[in-house]
C-alpha cells in the first residue's frame, strides 16, 4: 500500500511480472505480422520524370495491372470514388445535379439578361 507521504513500496518481483505479461499481452493483441505491401491509396503518388540517357531506366517491365488500378482509383475525384461525401465539406456541392430541368421558354424560372437603350 502507498504511503501517505506520496512514496510508493517498490513492486514485488511478482507484481512486476505481473506488468510485464499484461503489457506483452496487450502489444500481442495490437501487432499483426503483415507480408504483402502495396501503395497507400488515400495519398497522392508524386512522380519523379526518368532520365533519358539512363540505362536502368529504360529497362522495360511488365505493368501490374492491379497496382494501376490502386494508382488510378487514388487519382480520382470524391464523387467517382465515394457513394456519399466522407466529411461535412464535401457535402457542399456533392450533388451537382439541378433538381429540375431549366426550360429556357418557361418565363417563371428562366430570368436572362436584357439589353435596353439604357444598359447600353
């Protein structure tokens, strides 16, 4: 038990051990042993041009077809690549779409710029 002074009884040799396997334990649960790597698709892949007198540049390799489907769906707008906006911004002009269609003959919503004598 502490003391009232604020001093603390160091831990038994029990007690530590105690510490130490819940730590280990819980660290355990978090760590996951990953194998495969790819490209991070939520952030933007700055390129870097080749030289042109290189020779390991120039080597031709075969494009794999999944890692440029990663690179072409990061490259997307919001609208494309989401269903609904992911954050209250982007809910400002999601739909851009009107919701009824303009009828230029139709006077009660169609109010277009006039020329008179006076404007002139």
């Amino acid at each position: 038990m502490a003391a009232r002074g604020g001093q603390r009884e160091p831990p038994d040799p029990v007690r530590q051990n105690q510490l130490l396997c819940e730590r280990v334990r819980k660290e355990r649960q978090c760590q996951r042993l990953r194998t495969q790597y790819s490209v991070n698709p939520l952030h933007r892949v700055h390129t870097i041009t080749k030289k042109p007198m290189s020779w390991h540049d120039n080597i031709e390799e075969p494009a794999d077809a999944a890692f440029l489907s990663l690179i072409h769906h990061a490259a997307l707008e919001p609208t494309k690549k989401y269903s609904e906006p992911q954050t209250e911004s982007q809910e400002i002009g999601w739909n851009t779409q009107p919701l009824i269609h303009v009828d230029r003959t139709d006077c009660r919503l169609y109010f277009p710029r006039r020329r008179t004598d006076i404007t002139k």
